[in-house]
C-alpha cells in the first residue's frame, strides 16, 4: 500500500526500535502507512538514499523512545502519590489526561523539534566559519565534563526517591546554566554531564554557573569539571575523539568545586576578561600518558 519494498519497511520499523512482526499479524494502521508513504517519496525523489534514511530512523527511533518514557514518568509521578496503591481510577485519571493533553503535546513538540534544527544548523555554520570549507564529520570545539563528586556514598545513603531528586535537581541545573549561554548539553549520565560549546570563553563561563549553581544546593554533593578545546567527530547526537576522553579524564583529576582545563584552552583564554589559568603540576591521565593541567578561575 505505500509503495515501499516490505524489507526496508522492515528495517526502517527495527531502526525506529519496534520489534519484528509476523507476517499476517495487523499490527498497522493507515498512519502508518500514511508515514511509510512519505519515507517513499522522499526516496523516489532521491532527496534521500536508503542508508540516509535508515540513519535518521535509528536517530528518530532513539531519541523519541527516551522522550516518550520521561515524559511517561513525569505524568505518572503528578497524577499518582509515590507508594500509594494504584486502582482502575488512578489509571483512568491518567489515561484521560493524555487523551487530553496529547494533540498540545505534539503540537508543542514540532515546534520545540524545528526551533532545535535551526540552532544544531546554526552551531555548525559558526564552529565551520562562513569562509572554511565545511567537514561534517570533524569540528573543533570546546567540551566539558561535569561530576558530582562522592555520588555512589550519597547513593548509599538516600532513598530511591531522595537519590532520583538529587539526579533530576543536577540535571536540570545544568541544563539550564548550558542553555543560558548558549552552549549544548549532549548528554547526561546521572552523576555526569557532557556539553560542548563553539568558544572555550563560553565553556569556562559555563562550568564557572555550573559550580555556582550546584553549590547553592547546601545538602548535596560539590561538582568538578573538566574542559578541553580540540577537534572531534559528532555522530548520533554525540561527540567522540582524544578531546572528549581529555575532558574526563580532567574531571577525575579535579578537585571538588575546581574547573580544570587542558592547555589549548587555557592559552585560547589567555587575555580574556574575568578568568584567569594557572598552571599546575603534569598528571598522568589513563590512556592519554602525561597532560599539563590549568585551574580555571573567576577573577
């Protein structure tokens, strides 16, 4: 019915990250073959080869797939009290509410998905320069490591529901200390985050409010931060290459509430305004042999 060959339907579906179905199972609607028909004309139009298209259904697939389960647990966690019982109500309540609420969410989310278009276009126009020939696969920028320092004895010392607060507070701090100037949160992995930005200048600024902001949190644990400025490859939303590995391995060597850099960094910053480098004793960092640290500061 939608004109496409039923084993590349079969692998945009695995890409998407749905299981295999039989054969004679009904298990499709005319959305989906409305869907289906769109991935077909844009192949028959060639403005996009079978490989293309595979890519950006894993990469649809994936990041859909974590939105939906978070946002999943968001109205679950409002609408029903944590070790209360959960009867047909509680989840009538709930089904109700997403019946509701679901066309403002999906208009909501096209709009949130072209507003981040333009700006991932945007971050790549400027790290590339108006007059560089543009590589895709390689760019040079700024990364930093965030860390909460001492995690697993804090984890051992709260409840699940005390820890997900502490987890969540972390995050969203340092989403929005990353947004405020600009720069890119690429991903979170509980007691760490990973974000990039264009100019070592706005990385600095970057940890500097992220330090600040965790500390205002008088009951939880002190953050460290590495930063290294270098090339990488960016592939599936994430950032790879010797100047990631450099960044955390800083953050290990760091001590609680300080910002180190790697020397490229430092000697970008040299001269700028409100941040001073100091230069500290060469460490050893697994795998990168000995590095030659900077503490960053505010002046």
């Amino acid at each position: 019915m939608s004109g496409v060959p039923p084993e590349l339907a079969e692998r945009i579906w695995r890409a998407l990250g749905f299981a295999s179905v039989a054969a004679d199972a009904p298990a499709f609607t005319d959305a989906d073959v409305a869907a289906l028909q769109r991935v077909g004309s844009m192949l028959g139009d060639e403005m996009l080869d079978e490989a293309t298209v595979i890519r950006m259904a894993r990469a649809l697939g994936r990041t859909t797939s974590r939105l939906a389960q978070w946002q999943a647990e968001i109205m679950m966690g409002a609408m029903i009290r944590p070790g209360a019982g959960h009867g047909e109500e509680d989840l009538g309540r709930v089904l109700d509410a997403a019946r509701r609420l679901l066309p403002d969410f999906e208009h909501v989310l096209v709009h949130v998905w072209r507003a981040q278009l333009a700006a991932a276009g945007t971050r790549l126009l400027t790290v590339a320069g108006l007059d560089d020939d543009f590589e895709p696969r390689r760019t040079t920028i700024a990364v930093g490591f965030a860390d909460l320092v001492s995690f697993t004895q804090h984890a051992r010392e709260l409840d699940e529901y005390a820890l997900g607060d502490l987890v969540e507070g972390f995050e969203s701090r340092a989403a929005d200390v990353v947004a405020a100037r600009g720069a890119r949160l690429v991903k979170t992995l509980g007691d760490e985050v990973l974000f990039t930005a264009a100019e070592p200048g706005v990385a600095a600024e970057v940890a500097f409010d992220l330090v600040d902001a965790v500390r205002e949190r008088d009951d939880g644990p002190d953050v460290r931060i590495g930063l290294a400025y270098g090339p990488v490859l960016p592939m599936m939303g994430d950032v790879f290459g010797t100047t990631v590995n450099l960044a955390a391995r800083l953050t290990a060597i760091a001590r609680p509430g300080t910002v180190l850099s790697d020397e490229p960094l430092a000697l970008a910053l040299d001269g700028a305004q409100g941040v001073e480098a100091h230069r500290i004793r060469r460490r050893p960092a697994r795998g990168l042999g000995v590095v030659q640290p900077y503490v960053l500061r505010r002046t």
